[in-house]
C-alpha cells in the first residue's frame, strides 16, 4: 500500500518523482545488494532512507545489524 500511495503522490509531482526510487525488499537477503544482472550494487548509494517502524519490527538482535545495513546503504552525506 505504501508503495502504490507514493506512487500515486509522486505522479502529482513530476519535478520530485523523477529523483525518487522506491525500493521494497528484504534488506537481510543478499539479492537486495544486487542489480538486475547480479552484480553487486556499489553501497553508499542512496541520499536518503525512510524507513517507518521497520526497526520496532526487527528481532531485537537483528537490530544491529540492520542499523548497520542501512547506514552503510547511505551516501556519505546522506
């Protein structure tokens, strides 16, 4: 649902919607770090992470390691 909303709010703002990527995965699995062709994505490549409640939803000691995950998900400035 989410996805679809933003979707929805990103076509109504076309000058955003083009510099927005909506990524839904499991960020544990080793497919989610990478292409469409199986290569390893370069990490730090994301400005920006929303990330609503998804850690309350982690095994509590799961939590490290997807804080460690997303930080290194980042851009350096990001």
């Amino acid at each position: 649902n989410a996805v679809e909303h933003m979707e929805v709010q990103l076509a109504m703002t076309p000058q955003i919607a083009n510099r927005v990527h909506l990524h839904l995965q499991d960020i544990f699995s080793p497919h989610a770090w990478k292409d469409d062709t199986g290569i390893p994505d370069a990490l730090g490549g994301f400005d920006f992470i929303w990330d609503r409640q998804g850690l309350s939803a982690i095994d509590p000691p799961r939590r490290d390691d997807y804080a460690f995950l997303l930080k290194r998900a980042l851009k350096p400035d990001g």
